[in-house]
C-alpha cells in the first residue's frame, strides 16, 4: 500500500470520527448509544489495528446502532454518513 493510500485512509477515519463526536456530546441521545459511539471512536483511533480493520469494525458497530429505535433520526442519518465515509476505505 503506498503512502498516498495510507494517508488517505486516515483521512478518511478523522473525517469519520468528526462526524461522529457530536453524537458523542448530544445529551438528547440516550446514554448508552453515546457510550456505543465513543467506543466506536476510540476503536478507529486505536493505531495498532490497521486502518480497514477499524473501519470495519466500526462499521459493524454502527449499522448495529442504526437499527436500534430509540436512535433519533437525525442521528441515524450522521451514523449512515460515517458509514459511507468508512466504506472507501482499503486496506
């Protein structure tokens, strides 16, 4: 894998990771989503896993929480964001 992908894979990580804090800090979602999203964040910080490994991972995280009801919406559609961010990334 060349540098440029590797660069770009973390990008793309941070960029996921952006969109997901506000989750995070939004005392509108319940407790334990937030603490299911954090976790989530700090998997894809976590630089002893390659980078698809994080994403995908994080992927399965979160398609999980997408389906759980008591998810607002708008917070739904933020975690789909992330997802298709995560979803370009290759290991």
């Amino acid at each position: 894998m060349s540098e440029k992908d590797i660069r770009s894979n973390e990008e793309k990580l941070e960029k996921a990771i952006a969109i997901l804090q506000p989750l995070v800090e939004n005392t509108a979602i319940p407790r334990n989503i937030r603490r299911t999203v954090k976790e989530t964040i700090d998997g894809l910080r976590d630089k002893s896993i390659g980078p698809g490994v994080r994403a995908a991972n994080a992927i399965g995280v979160l398609e999980e929480i997408s389906q759980d009801p008591n998810v607002p919406s708008y917070a739904r559609v933020t975690i789909w964001n992330a997802i298709s961010i995560l979803e370009g990334i290759r290991e």
